[in-house]
C-alpha cells in the first residue's frame, strides 16, 4: 500500500516537472520570437516612414533590397496585419498605434473591385483591428469591402471572379471568369460583414462559393487544381489548370495551403461537418506530401513523372525543389485551428514542430537582414519568374498568426 502510494506521488512529481518544463520551453520560445520579430519589424518601420500609399512591404530584390507595392497589390494588408499581431504578443501601445496608423492608410480600398483579393488586403487589417481595438468605423469598412468583393459574385457560376482575365501558360486557352483556390481566403470577411451588418447575402455567397470549391477544383485524393476557368452561360467549367504551380495537374503547395485554411474558416464559420472533412482530407494530404523538415516544397509535384510544365512558364527550364516557407507558415497557422476542431493531436504536433522549424535559423533571418523581414525562403510565382527563395510579408503574417495560436493553446499549460 506504501509503496504504491509513493510511486503514485512520484509520478505526480515527476509529471508536474516535466509538465513545468514543457511549459517553460514554450514560453521561452513565444518570448524569443516576439523579441525578435518586434526587433525586426522595428527595423523595417523606421526603413518605411509613415504610409504613403505605395510603401506595404511585400519582398526583397536580387540586391536583398526592400521592395514594397501600392495598395492596390494584393497584399498590402499583410504588413498592417503584422502589427497587429504584435500588439496582441506584447500587448503595448506602440503597436497598436503603429497597427491603427497603417490599416487606416487603406480605407480607400473599401470600393476597389479590380481582383478578389480584398478579403487578404481589408480582412488582415480591419478585420483584426476590429477584434483587437475596435472602432464603429471599422465595422462600416468592412461591410463596404464585403459588398465590393460581392460584385465579382456571379450567380450561374456560383463563385466570386478571381481575376479578370488570364491566358493559360501553353497560350492556348483565354480564361474569362477565371476562379483560384485562394478565394477561399477571402470568404472569412463575408462571415464577418454578415455579423455586422445582419444581412445574410454575404455568408450565402460565402457558402456557394466554398460549395463551387469543392465540386470544381478538388480531386479524389483532395488535392487541388489551382485555377478554374467557368462559362458565365451555363456554369461549366472550362479549363483547370494552374498559374501559380508547376503544371496544370500538380498541386500547388501554397494553393493546397489556403484550402486548409480556408475551410477550417469555413467550419468554425458554419459549423457545417463536410468542411470539416474537407480541411482534414486536404490537410492529410499536404502532410502525408511532406519533406522531413517539414517546410513543404513550392509545388507537390515538381519534377515528377507525368507533370510537365508548359509555354512561357519559367517552370519548364527551372525544376528545382525549392521550399516555399510561406505554404509551410499557411498551412502551420491553420493546423493549429484544425486540431482543436478536428480533436487530432497530431495536428497540433505537426504545426508544433512547423513552426520550430521556421523559427530556427533554417528559415527565421537574422536581425537587420532579409529586408528587415522574419522569414527566409519562400517563392511567390515561380512560373512567372518572380520571388524565387524569396521572403514574403505574408509568409511573416501567418508566422506571427502561428505564434499567436500557440500562445493561445491551453493543453500545455
Ligand atoms: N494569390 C495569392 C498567392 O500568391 O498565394
């Protein structure tokens, strides 16, 4: 009876140290990042003055300069985004002053219409200023970049319009209402305009749209096309094939990325389990895709046996498997919602061990290098010959949003 109970107190004992330890290690770990990233990003402000319009970080050039866009660009809403997620690490004011000043440089995007991206560009920003320190005009943006973005809704495709026009990389086939799996990512600040403003039609759009995604750019093994083209007459589709991957049958590392994510969204929005399963499905793809280091490479297929890339892509004479750091912070960040929702511990492992990985010196730069960015190591487009091993503002977005997460995580506390 003795004995049984001393070995009962030293396996509490013993369970409590290294339960302590765990969470020690954690901390430590959250903290360091901050440090950093806010370190980094101090760099990075006084390189940009205050916003002017056409300074939102995006990337560096060959010279390992900054290279910044306008807002018009569809990430200009990643570097605001950045700062909010430091204000939510460290919770001081200098961030969120520095958050309010640069999300509010891009009201006039609230009735820009030129490309579907303005869930990334106005939900990164308001969206998160709205929930960190909100203000009545926030929600007022929102609802009128909700309602842009619905004008590229069309009701016989049953999708949002992704961009205007495109040709496909062999210069045979003209895409008119061309669609991309990143859509998914706009469709979080339909949910929220919807809230709001208490008018359904956005959430409705949300959800044909996502539905459309499912049908038309998924496959058996829920991998994805990139891109669809649709008929506008009769709601076919036209063409799959891909813009941003290595061929038009290969899965796009990225792409498969914001499908994770965007249907994770999609189920914690709607509570509807055939997302759930969706997220999962394509999730256990992407991992069971996965290098041993975790960081996956910028398109699943490269290279292999019965992918080619065509025409002018920059693909078809550069077959490298390069890492895309940006795929592997997307699909991190969403693991981390995934495993609460699907209950899959492995999933919290795995986005665990992601962001580690990113965070050693592997792929997290060194203070004052990298264009004053945090990650190393992403590629944008290769077909188009642009962002190659690369760092990205948005790869820093959902590296941050992936800290905040695990920060947020209770099970180890
Ligand atoms: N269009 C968004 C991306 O490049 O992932």
């Amino acid at each position: 009876m003795k004995i049984s109970i001393c070995f009962y107190i030293s396996v509490l004992i013993l369970s409590g140290i290294i339960n302590y330890s765990c969470i020690d290690k954690k901390e430590k770990f959250i903290k360091e990042n901050t440090e950093f990233a806010a370190a980094q990003t101090h760099l990075m402000l006084e390189q940009l003055g205050e916003p002017d319009g056409k300074n939102y970080p995006r990337t560096t050039d060959e010279e390992g300069e900054l290279v910044t866009t306008d807002m018009y660009e569809w990430t200009p809403g990643f570097f605001p985004g950045n700062l909010w997620y430091l204000y939510e690490l460290t919770q001081e004011d200098y961030w969120r002053k520095q958050a309010e000043k640069w999300t509010e440089s891009l009201e006039p995007l609230k009735t820009f219409t030129g490309h579907h991206d303005l869930g990334f560009m106005m939900y990164c920003s308001y969206g998160n200023a709205s929930k960190l320190a909100p203000k009545p005009e926030y929600e007022a943006i929102l609802v009128e970049s909700a309602e842009s973005l619905s004008s590229r809704y069309n009701e016989t495709t049953q999708s949002i319009k992704s961009w205007n026009y495109r040709k496909s990389w062999n210069g045979q086939v003209e895409c008119f209402f061309p669609v991309i799996v990143d859509n998914m990512m706009n469709l979080e600040m339909l949910f929220a305009a919807s809230k709001i403003s208490g008018n359904k039609k956005y959430y409705d759009i949300a959800v044909k749209h996502a539905n459309s995604t499912i049908k038309n750019h998924l496959r058996d093994d829920f991998s994805s096309f990139h891109v669809v083209d649709y008929d506008t007459i009769t709601g076919n589709v036209n063409i799959r094939m891909t813009s941003q991957g290595y061929s038009d049958n290969s899965t796009w590392s990225r792409g498969q990325a914001w499908i994770v994510y965007g249907f994770t969204m999609m189920y914690r929005e709607t509570k509807d389990p055939v997302y759930l399963d969706v997220a999962v499905k394509s999730a256990d793809y992407f991992i069971r895709n996965l290098p041993d280091d975790l960081i996956a490479p910028w398109d699943f297929n490269v290279g292999q046996e019965g992918y080619a890339a065509e025409g002018n892509s920059y693909a078809v004479q550069y077959n490298e498997k390069l890492k895309d750091a940006s795929a592997a912070a997307i699909m991190c960040s969403a693991l981390f919602e995934l495993g609460k929702y699907a209950e899959r511990k492995n999933y919290t492992e795995q986005a665990v061990n992601m962001l580690t990985e990113l965070a050693s010196p592997a792929y997290r730069a060194k203070l004052g290098e990298n264009g004053n960015f945090i990650l190393m190591h992403s590629v944008g487009s290769l077909p188009h010959k642009t962002e190659i091993d690369k760092p990205l503002v948005y790869a820093d977005y959902y590296f941050l949003e992936a800290l905040v997460r695990y920060k947020e995580m209770r099970e180890n506390r």
